[in-house]
C-alpha cells in the first residue's frame, strides 16, 4: 500500500547496513524475533521521521504478534496510536487490537474493538 511504500522507500535510501533495511529482510524470512530487535533499534535512530517510525512501529507490533506475543503487540499499536495520529497506520490499529485479543483468546476484549 501507499503508506508502507512511502515508509520503504525513505528506508531505501539509507545505507544496506542500516537496522531499518536488516529488519525488513528478516521479517520478510519470517525472522520475526530478530527482526523486532532491528525495528527498535531503528526507531531509536530515526525517531524524527514520523512516517518511517509509524511504518516501524506498526512493524514491531507485527513482528510480535506474529511471534503469538499478543499483549505485548497490543502494546505497540496503543503506543503507535498514541505517539502517531495523523499516521496512516492509526487507522489500521484499533483492527490489530482486536486481531491479537482475538488470538490471545480475550473474545470479550476483542468484540469491544470491532
């Protein structure tokens, strides 16, 4: 989509052996823990590029709810919805919420976000 290639492509332009562009090969490997290790210390390093550090942030929550670390993932989208609200990726977080209290088996928690 539009946003995450606006995101990428500000990240390409960085070195190859950027955290950012690590991060991405990982987690297209489905190397998720390490690629949630790489997408922090990116965030850290880029933390004045608010479109690229939404996509990052989204991107850790990914990377933990892919892993089944629910809560922690919940976590990351709140923080994504509370550090970015003019994001894109806003939009998108109350539904990923709702996707990992869905999966962590909080029905309840789940039923409120949709």
């Amino acid at each position: 989509d539009a946003e995450r290639s606006s995101a990428v492509g500000q990240a390409s332009r960085l070195s190859s052996g950027d955290e950012f562009n690590i991060a991405e090969k990982l987690y297209e490997k489905n190397k998720y823990a390490e690629a949630e290790v790489n997408y922090r210390q990116a965030s850290n390093k880029y933390e004045k590029n608010s479109v690229l550090c939404a996509y990052i942030q989204n991107q850790i929550g990914e990377c933990l709810s892919k892993q089944g670390r629910y809560k922690e993932a919940v976590v990351e989208y709140e923080n994504l919805k509370g550090k970015y609200s003019n994001s894109p990726f806003y939009a998108e977080a109350d539904y990923k919420i709702a996707r990992c209290f869905y999966e962590g088996k909080e029905y309840e928690k789940a039923g409120d976000k949709f």
